[in-house]
C-alpha cells in the first residue's frame, strides 16, 4: 500500500507538471488535465490516510507548486528570477561560456574531407553500400617487383695477345773426310791365328775375304801396292788366307808383317756440321723462317788433303724467330658493361686460364631477376579507410608470410620425398649442365636470363636455357676449353639444375649452413644432393623463399576481405531464393 501510494504520487506529480507546463489555451484539455490531477490526488490522499502517513517523506496535502496551476505566468517569472541562484543553472551557464571555440573556415576544412567521404562513401571505400549493393574497388598504382637475383659471368681482358720475339741466326758448315782404304792379305800355318787376331782386334779393319785355301784352290783378284792387280789361288795345305781392309795404315808390326797390301783410291766423305742450330731447332719456342741460305759456294772445288773434292756449297746459314718468353698485350676487352647496365653488383672475379700473368679474368655478378609487374592489383576497398567525426585514416596493410611459409615447408617435405635417391640416400641432386661461350666472340650460349641464345648453340645450350629461365638452375663455376699464347678464345660455363625452383633455394642457402661448396674444378662438377644426415641439419627458417611464393599463392597486400564478403552474400542470396521458391 505505501509503495501504491508513492506510485500515485509521482504520477499526480508528473500530471501536475505537465499542465504547469503548458501555455497552450485550449481549456478543453487544460480541464481535463485539473480534473485528472484533482481525483489522483484525492484517491492517493485517500489511500494515505488509511496507512502511516509519517512514512511518505515530505508529504502534504497541499504541495509546491499548486499555486501556478491558476496562474502559469507567475511560474516562468519565478523560474526567471530564480536563475541567478540556482546551482544546476549556473553549472550549464559556465560550462557554455568557458567552452573553446573555432573558426566556422577552419572547422569546414578539417572536416571537408571526411564530408567528402560521407556523401560518396561507395566511390572512395568501395564497400557495401546503404541499399545493400557493392561498389567497385579503387585500383592502386601497381609495382614493379624483382622476384629474386641469379649469379651470371662476364670476362675481361684482351682481344689479342702477341709475344714478344727475338730474331736468331745460325751456322750450318760442311765437314770433309777422305779416308784411304787399305787391303792386308795374310797367310799361316792353320795351327797360327796371332796375325789374324791382331787385325780383327783392330776397330779402323774388318775382315773382307777369307778364309781362302786349305785344301782347295779359291780363285780371288788381288791389288798390289803400285797399282796392278793378280789372280791368286792358294793351294796350301798349311796355310789360309784372310784378306782385312783398314780405313788407316796399320802402323809398326802391322806395314812389315803383312804378305800383299793394295791401296785403292782414296774415298770422300762429307757430312753437314749443326752444332750451332740443333739448340734452336729443338726449341720449341723458336720457329725457322724459311729455308737455308747458302753462304759459302765459291769455289765449288778444293784440295783437301791432297785430294780434290768439288762441293755446290760449303755452308750455309738458318734464321729462326723465338719467344723470349716476354709478353706483347693487345687491346682491351671486356664483356661485363652489359651486366651493369642491367643493374648487376660485382660478386667475385678468378683467373680463368689460371696463368701469371693472368690474361682472362672470369667475372660474376649478382643479377636481379627480369622485373615483372604485380599480377594481383590492389585496391582501396571496404575496411582499408576509417572515419570517425569528419576525420579519416587509410589503414596500411602489410603482407604476412606466415601462410606462404607454411606452404613452403609442407612443399619442401614433400619434395624431398620425390626426389630421395633409394640408390645414394641423398635428396635434392642436380643435373650438371653446361653452355659455350667465345670470349669477347660472337657465339654466346651463356647468355643473361631473358636475353636468346647468340650463335650456333647446340642442343645442351638451349635445355640449360630453358630451365635457367624457369629458375631451376645456379652458376657453379668457367673453365677455358681454347686458349692461344695464354689468352682464353673459348670457355665453358657449368650450371646445376635442380627439379625445381624451391629445389635450388634450398641448395643454394642450404650449401653454406653445411660448409659444402662447389667444386673447385667446375669441369668435375656433379651436383650433388645432400645426405639424410646433412638435410636433417638445415634449419629452413633462417632461409629467404620470398623468390618461390609465388610459385603457392600470391603474398598479397591488399586483403581479400570484400571478395569473400561478396561470396558470402551471394551464398545467402542463394539459399535464401531455393527455400522462398519452395514455399
């Protein structure tokens, strides 16, 4: 009952107010609205009375206020006068006053903006629009992006390189000989040999007939000294004949023991002295220079030990051209202007003749890759600006790789199973490739990714172009194949291709966790996989594949959000006609 009569109360109260309130003249309402407050305040002073009354705070049966319900002027008069001393009032009043205040321009230009936005919100955020429909995104400038870098060669050094020569000359004489044979004929008893040893002992004689006799007549021609000649038969039977002829006259014993000697005419010998030439013709840095000049041929006939002996020439001279061993360079050449042009940085650079000096340097550079424009635009859509009071904000999206790395992962496990060698228990083996190069020529097989092959490249050159372009293969080293007087005129390059781009990732930054290197002889390069034990080392997280992302999905930069919206409203749409056409 009390609670009731608080009730009553406050709705008598808040009729009371409500025809204070009012200004309006119309008694018809204004009556009534006496009327209404008159019976609640008789039936809540009614319900009062039946109960405690010193239970309701600050009840009376005449309350404030009652006055103005005749005179509704008096109340605004009150309530005018009494603001000067009212706390609520003046709290508001000063509020109002010490409150900043801006310039109506300045206001309009923070705001112009954000204005701009809020009366084409479809245009600039490309969302959903107020009736429910989507806008169409607004395209931003697309990059330009370099997918990764590759290693690519060059050479420098000279065109041409000649040596420096020295011109000798030498000596070729003519050496004469005359030699007078001389025939001994002996005879002894057949038990007595001492003379024919004596002259078989003898180096200048040999024997020339014999043995004649013993038993028997053999009938020969003999020579005496003097001149003449005799046919002999010896008939002994005691005695044999040998007959010796002896470049030399047998001195002593020899000219008196003898039984015939004959003298026949003496014989000429000659014989070409080059002593002075044989070091320079077995020299294989000296070349002769055309044939030999006779130098002495007048006269064609002398008298050399009593005996006359005519020669065409008695000497003659060779002239030979030999390297000193000193090097002659040509001009100065160099391949490698064209990697700088396209933004290469030098890496490292080796003899490639491995001579001192060195006269053809093999240079590498790190190439970027052929820049391609972003295949996925991105666009200002729903959610990438934010306005709140007439200010808005672009929200900055950055690309997350966590996605494509886990993508990564999974893909480099499953590789590796592919490749796994049950034969070497290795995984992730190369393919030893190779391309030819004339240096500073025209042929090029080994040309920068992008650019064609140059010249006749046989068949190994353009498979190993095809899968550099696509990314599979790296740079493992040059070796020269032609070179002339230490310059290198032909080379070529070894490449190891793998079965695919994230394998040759893996190989590249996974070879120097592990220490492993190339070979140092690039000819004998096999490209090697690594073993159950090495792969198990590598810690993939430390690796860089932004280069093989592309190859799973896009590293976006621009989220998606509005596409998959789109999608999802479609979907309901659907659903939403399938069951409405069931109905």
């Amino acid at each position: 009952m009390k609670r009731k009569a608080s009730g009553l109360a406050i709705a008598g109260w808040l009729g009371l107010m409500l025809v204070w309130s009012s200004g309006i003249a119309a008694q018809d309402w204004k009556q009534d609205g006496k009327d209404f407050a008159n019976d609640v305040l008789i039936d809540m002073g009614k319900n009062v009375l039946d109960g405690d009354l010193m239970e309701v705070p600050h009840f009376t049966n005449a309350p404030p206020g009652t006055d103005y319900q005749e005179d509704p002027a008096g109340l605004a008069a009150d309530a005018e006068a009494a603001k000067a001393t009212n706390e609520g009032y003046l709290s508001i009043l000063d509020s109002q006053n010490l409150r900043a205040t801006f310039d109506p321009d300045e206001l309009q230009a923070t705001v112009a903006p954000g204005t701009t936005i809020q009366q084409h919100p479809a245009h600039y955020t490309s969302g959903m629009s107020i009736d429910g429909s989507t806008g169409s995104c607004v395209e931003l400038p697309r990059n330009s992006i370099s997918p990764g870098s590759y290693e690519q060669s060059c050479n420098e050094g000279y065109t041409q390189v000649l040596p420096s020569v020295e011109d000798k000359t030498c000596s070729i004489g003519l050496n004469v000989d005359i030699r007078t044979k001389r025939q001994y004929w002996i005879s002894e008893p057949a038990t007595l040999n001492t003379k024919y040893n004596q002259f078989a002992a003898e180096p200048q004689c040999t024997l020339k007939y014999g043995p004649l006799g013993k038993g028997g007549c053999t009938p020969w021609i003999i020579g005496f000294e003097g001149g003449g000649e005799t046919r002999m038969c010896n008939a002994s039977n005691t005695s044999i004949a040998h007959v010796f002829e002896c470049t030399a006259t047998m001195p002593g014993d020899y000219e008196v023991s003898y039984d015939y000697r004959y003298v026949p005419p003496p014989v000429v010998a000659t014989s070409r002295d080059e002593s002075t030439c044989s070091v320079m013709a077995g020299d294989p840095d000296c070349t002769a220079d055309g044939g030999e000049v006779c130098t002495d041929s007048d006269p064609v006939t002398r008298t050399i030990d009593g005996v006359a002996v005519t020669q065409p020439c008695w000497a003659w001279q060779q002239n030979y051209t030999c390297d000193s061993g000193e090097i002659v360079v040509g001009t100065p050449a160099s391949d490698c202007q064209q990697l700088e042009d396209m933004g290469c940085t030098w890496l490292r650079e080796e003899c490639l003749t491995n001579e001192t000096p060195c006269l053809t340097t093999e240079v590498v550079y790190k190439c970027p890759l052929p820049a391609e424009e972003d295949p996925e635009p991105g666009y200002i859509c729903d959610g990438d600006v934010y306005c709140i009071h007439g200010e808005c904000e672009t929200i900055e999206r950055e690309a997350q790789t966590g996605f494509q790395d886990a993508l990564v992962a999974l893909n480099t496990v499953a590789q590796a199973g592919q490749e796994f060698n049950e034969d070497t228990l290795t995984v992730f083996t190369g393919d030893p490739l190779a391309c030819t190069k004339l240096v500073f020529g025209v042929k090029n097989c080994c040309v920068p990714r992008g650019f064609p092959l140059i010249g006749g490249c046989g068949g190994e050159d353009q498979i190993l172009r095809d899968r550099r372009e696509d990314g599979q293969c790296t740079y493992a080293g040059s070796w020269c194949t032609t070179k002339v007087l230490g310059v290198c005129m032909a080379k070529k390059e070894r490449h190891c291709c793998f079965a695919s781009k994230l394998t040759r990732v893996i190989q590249e930054q996974g070879r120097p966790q592990l220490g492993k290197t190339w070979n140092d002889n690039p000819e004998d390069e096999t490209c090697q996989g690594f073993t159950i034990d090495e792969f198990s080392q590598l810690d993939l997280s430390v690796m860089d594949f932004a280069e093989v992302y592309a190859d799973f999905t896009e590293a976006a930069n621009i989220p998606q959000e509005l596409e998959v919206l789109n999608d999802m409203q479609q979907k309901v749409e659907d659903y939403f006609a399938l069951h409405s056409a069931a109905d």
